[in-house]
C-alpha cells in the first residue's frame, strides 16, 4: 500500500467495480466505459496488476496492468488486440513485461500527485514481481489540435523536444518514462489523439534475468 497525506494506491477490490465504470464514463464521455463482467474478470486474471487510488474513502483513480511476452506484440498492436478487448485474458505468467492497459484519475483531483502515486504502485509491482520493464500505449489527447499541421510522430517528437506539452506523454516522460514511437489506430474510439498512442517504456533498474518473476503473487504492494 502507497500513502500520501489522505491519499492511499490499494489492489482493486471487488466492490471497487460500480465506482470505477461511473469515474471512468466521468474521465471519458465519449468512449464507452468497461463492463462489470471485464473489470471482474481482469480482477480474477492478475489481481496484483490492478491499482485504485482513494482519498478519504472516495475512489479517485486506477490503473490496471497485465503482464505479456513483448516479442509477441512489439509490432504495431490495436488496444483490443493486446488486452483481449479489456478481458484480459491475454495475461501471460510467462511474460516479463508488465504492460499498462489503463490509468485515469478524476478531473476535479489531478495535478495533487496521484498519477504519480498510481506509477509509482506500477514500478513497486514491476520491481517486487522482478519484471524487467513496464511498457504502456499512452494517449496523445493533444494531437487533435495539431494534426491538421503534423503527424502524430512529429506531435509526439516535439513533446519530448519540449515544443508542447501534451496532458498524458508529458506527465509520462516526466515519470521516467522513455518514447519509443506511435502506434496508429491503437484505439480508434479515442477521437482527441485521433486514435494514435505513444509507445513508452520503464527499465526495471533491479531486474535479475536469471532470476524468477513472480507474477502469480497478489499482495506485493
Ligand atoms: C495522466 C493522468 C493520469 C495524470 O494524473 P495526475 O493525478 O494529474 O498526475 P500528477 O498529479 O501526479 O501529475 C500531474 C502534474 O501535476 C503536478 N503535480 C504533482 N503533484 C502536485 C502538487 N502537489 N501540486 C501541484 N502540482 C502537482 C505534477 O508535477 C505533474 O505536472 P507535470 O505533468 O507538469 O510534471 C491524468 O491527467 C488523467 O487521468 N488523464 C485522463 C485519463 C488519461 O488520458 N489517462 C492516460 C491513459 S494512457
């Protein structure tokens, strides 16, 4: 468990399901919220990979994870394809990578650090779970206004030049995170980054190769 003043990032519970749908239809109006049945099921498949953030017993923000093999999806992938359409079935003890299919925090509490924490909690499991990487396919919810000018790889360069300051890659590349390229039509529902993502990437700095992952544990937080 991660604490900052009233602020706690906790394994999703169950119960948590009904106040994550409604938080998520809150952060994105016009894409269709997960099911119950997917959020359950993404509880029942990788428990340990599945953060909620709480502030004074009210559920402010998420981020759900999996674990692939990366080689398995290093070319260009859509965010249904590697999340088994948000099922998650596609986990894979086998993997080494913990890949991050979601992380939102209310509108009325950002900027008071609890992306942070929630990133945080993903490299506490990245590194308790001796993973070697997290990787994630970020939004771009900057792109739209740029994209009649750009690309969305020259959007996405001129975010990490410092050029501009894009709500998601920046606070991303401000966690650690490295840019590694766009995916196109990662997730075509999402019209503000016109349905492109940035591929980035966390190195586990205590990664042990020879060394067993421990993927199937629950509690490591
Ligand atoms: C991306 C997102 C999760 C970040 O969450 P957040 O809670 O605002 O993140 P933080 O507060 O930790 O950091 C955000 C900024 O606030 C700043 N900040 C952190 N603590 C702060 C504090 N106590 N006071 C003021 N500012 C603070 C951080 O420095 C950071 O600024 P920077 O980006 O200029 O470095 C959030 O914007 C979000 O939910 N977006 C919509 C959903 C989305 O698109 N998710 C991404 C899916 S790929």
């Amino acid at each position: 468990m991660l604490k900052s003043k009233n602020c706690i990032v906790r394994h999703t519970r169950k119960e948590d399901i009904p106040k994550l749908i409604e938080l998520q239809r809150r952060v994105y109006p016009s894409i269709p919220p997960w099911t119950r049945a997917k959020l359950s099921t993404q509880l029942e498949i990788f428990p340990a990979g599945q953060l909620t953030a709480e502030c004074d017993g009210e559920i402010v923000g998420c981020a759900s994870a999996l674990v692939v093999l990366w080689d398995d999806w290093a070319d260009a992938h859509s965010w249904k394809e590697i999340t088994a359409a948000g099922t998650f079935e596609n986990h894979d003890p086998e993997g080494r990578t913990l890949y991050g299919a979601e992380v939102f925090v209310a509108p009325e509490m950002r900027g008071s650090g609890l992306g942070h924490l929630l990133y945080e909690g993903r490299r506490t499991l990245c590194r308790e779970m001796n993973l070697k990487r997290i990787i994630a396919c970020g939004r771009l919810p900057g792109y739209h206004r740029h994209a009649p000018e750009m690309d969305a790889e020259m959007y996405a360069k001129r975010v990490v030049w410092g050029d501009f300051d894009d709500p998601v890659l920046s606070f991303q590349l401000r966690e650690g995170f490295r840019y590694c390229g766009v995916i196109e039509d990662y997730l075509p529902e999402d019209k503000e980054s016109c349905g492109c993502a940035s591929i980035i990437v966390w190195l586990n700095p205590e990664y042990r190769p020879r060394k067993p992952s421990h993927v199937e544990q629950e509690e490591v937080l």
